[in-house]
C-alpha cells in the first residue's frame, strides 16, 4: 500500500508523540494552563485553592506529578475533571497548583502518572 507525502507526515507525527512510557507507566509533555470553575466532571464542586487538574484522558483520582520544565518545580494533583479543551494543551491546572508550580498563565510542563487516589 503506498502513502501519499501528506499521509506519511501524519503516521510519523503520530510515531512521534508527546506521550510516552516511563517509569511509572506513562508520561507526556505539553502545555498546562489554570482553569477554575462550578462543578467538575466527576461530580466534585471545583476548589481554585485545592491541588487538583483537568485531563482528556486520565482517570478520575489518578495521581500525576506535574513537572515545571522551567523552573523544575514539581508538584502532585489530582485528576477530577476533563480538559483542557485547546489543542497543545496536556492539563488544567487550578490556581493553587498553578502557583504551586510559580506560573500565572500558560506553561510547559512534564506529567508523569504516580498513583490512584
């Protein structure tokens, strides 16, 4: 079967991923960003000085050590919502995390999955 050029770009591109395995089991880099908000997506009341983020993907409860690649700073939160909803954005922080992390906009960062609550 032969690939277009267009096509070829694109299967690579999905070779080349943000996600990977790691020591834990998994990992991926990208963009993160503070969100606040009523009521999340697990049914929880959202709390902007709780240490918790929003993930497309992850499952609720799971724990995951959100690395500043900056400034190295690292902190643990706690998946209890779905997000960010912005292409090249990997999670939604809350305000605390995002000051945890010493960020008051949009960062790049590491996620590495450290556990289920």
């Amino acid at each position: 079967m032969a690939f277009s050029g267009r096509r070829c770009l694109f299967a690579l591109s999905l070779l080349i991923s943000s996600t990977a395995f790691s020591t834990y089991g998994w990992c991926q880099s990208g963009i993160a960003s503070i969100y606040a908000g009523g009521r999340t997506a697990n049914g929880e009341t959202a709390h902007a000085s709780h240490m918790t983020a929003a993930h497309r993907s992850l499952p609720f409860g799971t724990l995951v050590k959100v690395t500043h690649k900056h400034s190295g700073k690292s902190i643990v939160v706690r998946i209890n919502d779905r997000g960010p909803f912005v292409r090249g954005r990997v999670i939604d922080l809350t305000p605390a995390a995002a000051h945890a992390l010493g960020f008051d906009g949009l960062a790049p960062v590491t996620l590495d999955v450290v556990g289920h609550s």
